[in-house]
C-alpha cells in the first residue's frame, strides 16, 4: 500500500535546539531513497507503507542512539485505494486552481 505521511520526530530531555537530531533523522530519510520533501515543521514522505514505517523506526533509533531518552512523534497520514496520487499530484492539483482564478 502507498502512503504519504507527514512526519514530526521531536526529541526530549536535551537541549532545546533539536537541529543536530533533526539533521541525522533527514540523512536516515535521504538514505531510504523515498520521495521527501523537508519543510518548517516536518518532512513529507511518501512510498510503500512497511518502507516508510521502517524510516520512522530508523529515525527513532538514531536519535534515541544520539542520547534523547524521549521522542514524541506525530505522524499525519494517507492512502488512496481509487488511484495512485503523489505529494507533486496533490500540490499540483491545488496550484492549478490557485491559477485559474485570481
């Protein structure tokens, strides 16, 4: 099953600045070879269902290994069973429509 999930690993009981964490999670993403798009808040990623679950599991053991004795994660996801639809198809579909009316 494809999935699209919005994905945000934030790590407890260290410093306030999570960067460094952040930085490993996005070089275990990249590594997956999954579709990603990073943004302010998160990182979009979409692909099969067990390989984009096995990211996130990869994420939190990184940066649990980086010494984080917490993790709260939220995950925001979808799946279509109707057609295949990407994170460029959905973008796409609403920038069409922000151009054809002003």
């Amino acid at each position: 099953m494809h999935v699209i999930i919005d994905l945000c690993v934030v790590p407890l009981g260290g410093s306030v600045s999570v960067s460094e964490e952040i930085a490993a999670c996005q070089r275990v993403i990249q590594a997956s070879g999954l579709e990603h798009h990073m943004h302010a808040y998160g990182t979009n990623i979409e692909g099969p269902w067990d390989e984009v679950m096995a990211v996130v599991k990869h994420c939190h053991e990184v940066v649990h290994e980086m010494g984080a004795p917490r993790i709260t994660t939220t995950i925001k996801l979808g799946t279509r069973t109707d057609r295949q639809q990407s994170m460029a198809d959905k973008v796409e579909s609403v920038e069409a429509k922000l151009r054809d009316q002003p």
